[in-house]
C-alpha cells in the first residue's frame, strides 16, 4: 500500500475554486449539448465523448457520475467517472470502464484535485470500494502510480508519402507484400461490419489470453459510434475472406486506434499492416492530425516493438487506485500479465465467449 495525499472529503459545493464556477455531478448522456461543450477545450478526447458513454452505459449497465466545472458555456474542468455495481465487486468508481485512458480535462484556476475531492465525496456517499483515474497522473501533485502501461501516439500532420518514410523497413515490407499478395482493405459502420470484426476479434481475444467482449457491446458500438459518424472497422480481405479487422473512433481532430484483430492462420499475409496504412491514409484526407495507438502491456513487449515501428511517439500512461476502506492509494497488478491469461488462452474459442458474457459484467 501507498501512503495517500492529503484527500479533503468536502461537499461538491465547498469544492469550486471561484464564484462564478458552477461545480456539479453531470450525466452528459441526458445532456444535448454534452460534446458542443467538450469541444471548448482543447485537450478533449473521444473518451470524454457522449457517444462513448452512450456504449458503456448501455453495453454494461454502469451510472454516469462525471465532476464538471462550468463557466458560462465554457468548459473549465472534467473528470469523467462511472459507477460500476456488480454482486462480485460490489460498488466502484472508475475513470472510465475498459478505456486506455481518460485523463481531467483542465484550465486556469481549476485544478485535479479539485475534481478529485469531489469525486471522492462522492465516493464515500455512495459507498465506493475505490476509485480508479486512469491517465492524467501527470495533472495532481505527488498522485502515487497503481500500475503503469505504455501509450503510443503517432503525428499525422504530414503528407502520406512522408509518413510512409518514416516506417520502419520491416514495416514498409509488409505493407508491399500485402498488396502484392491482392489484400484489399473495406471501411464499413454497419451491423455486417461489427459482426465480421467480432469474428476475428473472439479468436484474437482468446489467442492472447483473454476474453472476448460480448457481442453485444460490440453492437452498442455500432448504433452510438460508428453509425453516428464517430469511426469505422476496417477489414482487411483475401480472396472475399475477412483475415483481419481493426476499429477505429475519431473526436474533431483526433483518432483512436481501439481495437485490432486477425485470423493468424493468414497471418503471412500481413493483413493488419494494410490496414493500418489504409486507415490513416483514410484519417489524413479527413483532416486528422493524430492517431492514438491506445495503451500496450508493459509485459507485452511484442505489441509495444510493432507500434514503434509505425515511427509512434512512446509515453508512459499511468493509473492510480484509491481504496475508500484503508483510506490509501494501492497498487494493483496488469491483469494481461497473470496466470489468468495463460489459462484463457488454452479455452476454446466458443467457450471463451461464454465466459465473456459472464465475467465483463464485473470487469472494469
């Protein structure tokens, strides 16, 4: 255990930093003009989105407790958290369910601590067991780190050629030999498109250790997400059959690079590769400048090598766990580096999708 900052338990209300900041606990879900005010602050993501907290909520069930501090229709702070109740883990704040990272949105005059006194009162009213930040570490002073993972963002403000340059040799390579092989890559939003990615990504899941999510979620992300204009699935194809697929999100200038998958029986064809190249040639002719790689595994040093090779600027994401019971930050383990993981990776496919359905419900 970690011995914790100085945490003030204090009424939302005692928590605003000035007289004209309006503080309060917010659902953006029942809020029209949610992304219309994210879109005041420069720092928002895709994770701070409605349309993200539309798919958790629905997909999981989950309560929006989100800390805001407004001025006007200015956007002054954000700290996005949910609610997650299940028999088995009983009651948590998270910041947010299965999201790489989601860290407070800031300005002058507001600071993280803030939010998080507020957040913590909600917490202790609530009956919390703890509260999990995921990101953002780098925003409050002296905030003792959980556990830690790398994130990767690559700059998409350059022409394509020049991109392509900047690719390491190996991956150049396989880029050609995809083409050359007749792999052709398809964007699609519609409910075809998730079904053939979930496919691919059940196999994935279970290759690596882990199950999948259930389909479900998977379809709550194609009615608010994709359909809504917020992202694609591309499928990378081979003779009319789908060999691998990747999802992507996209908020204003920005974009996700969320989930991946493949079917490693075509794995010589370099089907994921394709894709993304033809993703981001797709995202540089819409005017994104970034692509988010997402969060890798400290223990997975393969997926942390191939994300590098894309040319990826290579951070450190932090999270950080207060435990409401012993009053403390604690630490906690990566979840992809345990025995667990060895043990999903031997089920079969079908049987890891039924223990999806059952276990994700208490995961987050």
């Amino acid at each position: 255990m970690i011995a914790a900052p100085a945490i003030s338990i204090v009424p939302p209300a005692l928590s605003c930093a000035g007289a004209s900041m309006d503080l309060r606990i917010v659902n953006p879900i029942k809020d029209t003009t949610w992304d219309a005010l994210l879109w005041t602050h420069p720092h928002a993501t895709f994770f701070h989105s409605a349309a993200w907290a539309k798919t958790l909520v629905d997909a999981y069930g989950f309560e929006c407790r989100y800390v805001v501090a407004t001025s006007g229709d200015e956007l002054r702070g954000l700290l996005p958290v949910m609610e997650a109740r299940s028999w088995l883990r009983g009651r948590r704040g998270v910041s947010l369910p299965f999201t790489d990272e989601c860290a407070p949105l800031l300005t002058p005059g507001v600071t993280a601590e803030s939010l998080l006194d507020v957040a913590t009162h909600e917490g202790m009213s609530r009956g919390w067991k703890y509260l999990e930040l995921r990101g953002g570490h780098e925003l409050f002073h002296h905030l003792p780190e959980s556990v830690a993972f790398h994130g990767h963002v690559l700059s998409l403000n350059l022409k394509a050629d020049e991109a392509f340059a900047k690719f390491d040799d190996s991956v150049q390579r396989n880029i050609r030999k995809a083409e050359r092989a007749g792999v052709t890559v398809e964007f699609g939003t519609d409910a075809a498109a998730v079904r053939a990615y979930y496919e691919l990504h059940c196999r994935t899941r279970t290759k690596h250790g882990a199950p999948p999510q259930p389909l479900s979620f998977f379809e709550k992300l194609g009615e608010h997400i994709l359909e809504k204009g917020h992202g694609f699935i591309a499928l990378a194809r081979h003779e009319g059959r789908a060999i691998a697929g990747a999802v992507f999100f996209r908020f204003a200038r920005t974009a996700l690079y969320k989930f991946s998958a493949s079917d490693e029986r075509f794995q010589d064809l370099r089907g994921p590769n394709l894709i993304i190249w033809q993703s981001i040639r797709r995202l540089m002719d819409a005017g994104v400048m970034e692509l988010d790689f997402g969060k890798t595994s400290q223990a997975n040093e393969g997926l942390r090598r191939f994300k590098r090779q894309w040319g990826a600027d290579e951070r450190v994401i932090r999270y950080a766990r207060y435990d409401f019971a012993r009053r403390q930050f604690v630490k906690t383990s990566d979840l992809a580096a345990g025995l667990q993981a060895r043990l999903f990776a031997l089920m079969p496919v079908a049987v890891s999708r039924c223990v999806g359905r059952a276990v994700y419900p208490h995961l987050s």
